[in-house]
C-alpha cells in the first residue's frame, strides 16, 4: 500500500484521474472524521471533505511536496470547516433577530 506521500507525488507528476482517485479514497476517510469533530454534523463533514479534495484537483500546484499532503489538506479543511460554523453562527443570530 502507498503512502500518502508517494500517492501525492504519482499525483503531482502525472494529474491522472487515477492517482487521484487513488490519493482520495485514502484521504478522505480520516479527513471526514477529522471535520466531524469540527462541526458536528456528518453530512456537512461529508461534503466539506469532498470539496476540500477537489481543492487537491484543481489547486495541487499550490501544494508545496516538502510538506506532507494531509496537512495541506487538513488546514484546508479545517478553515473551510470555520467558514461553515461561521455561516450558521450568523443565520441562527439572524432568525433570533427575526
């Protein structure tokens, strides 16, 4: 089995559907989890997770390989998880106001 390492570097040097698929199905699990714990709520982590790993698609360029890819992708996650708690915090102060 791959490390993620690797699986980020086959990525990175081909931008194939499958090494992504690969470095994904790998990712995602402990990311999801991750992200749950942030904002309690399973199928918001769900989606928070699968928009932060097509972040991994269309931004790996801006991934520097001398660090590993999960913590690139956990910071993603865990500011996107923010901007989420953030958008509800607002809208419950918002139907208060109501």
């Amino acid at each position: 089995m791959s490390t993620y390492r690797e699986l980020a570097e086959n990525f990175m040097d081909t931008r194939s559907e499958s090494d992504y698929t690969a470095l994904f199905y790998k990712v995602k699990p402990g990311l999801t989890s991750y992200i749950n714990k942030i904002v309690k709520d399973r199928e918001l982590a769900d989606d928070i997770a699968t928009n932060t790993l097509l972040k991994l698609w269309t931004k790996i360029d801006q991934y520097d390989p001398k660090y590993q890819i999960t913590t690139w992708l956990y910071r993603i996650a865990f500011n996107d998880s923010l901007g989420h708690i953030n958008n509800r915090n607002k809208q419950s102060s918002l139907d208060m106001l109501a």
